[in-house]
C-alpha cells in the first residue's frame, strides 16, 4: 500500500507489486483484493484520480501535465478516466471547483 501511494504516478503493474511481495500476478491480486475490498488496478487509478482532482483544484498545470503528474499515459486516457468515475471531463471539474 505504501509503494502504490508513494509510487502511484510511475508505471506501476500488477505483475510489479506481486513481484515486490514474492506473490504470482493471481495470488496477490486474490490477496490485495480479499484485504482491500479493492482490486490493486483499480487501487492504482483511485490513488492516481485523487491526486488529478487535487492538482485540478489546487494548481493552473495544463491537463497534459496533470495527466501526467498523476501517472496517466496522456490526457486523453485522464479524461476517459475522470470522466468514468465523476461524471465530468477534467476541464470541467476545474471550472466547477474553482469557481
């Protein structure tokens, strides 16, 4: 858990965390999940979409750049993301929580 909220904007894979726990892909994903209530993936994106809403509020950073402080691969793959768990685009968002 602490590699992920430390390292979340790397790119970070399941295989790599398994690896880091000397755990198959299966296994630690079955463990991660029975302890997490979560995924590790999907863990992953909710740590990687909390801190894009926090740079979204908190700093004028072109989307590009958050997308990529927030370890997406673009903004293109951020939006589809944000838009998915909240509803809106990340300009959107932007506007919305700093009006």
């Amino acid at each position: 858990i602490r590699f992920c909220e430390t390292r979340f904007a790397d790119d970070v894979s399941v295989p790599q965390l398994a690896a880091l726990m000397f755990l198959s892909p299966g296994h630690f994903t079955e463990r991660f999940t029975r302890e997490m209530g979560i995924g590790p993936g999907a863990y992953l994106r909710q740590l990687r979409l909390e801190h894009a809403q926090t740079l979204l509020r908190e700093s004028a950073l072109p989307i590009t750049e958050v997308a990529q402080r927030a370890g997406f691969g673009d903004s293109a793959q951020l939006s589809r993301a944000f838009r998915a768990a909240f509803g809106a685009t990340p300009t959107n968002y932007r506007r919305a929580h700093r009006a």
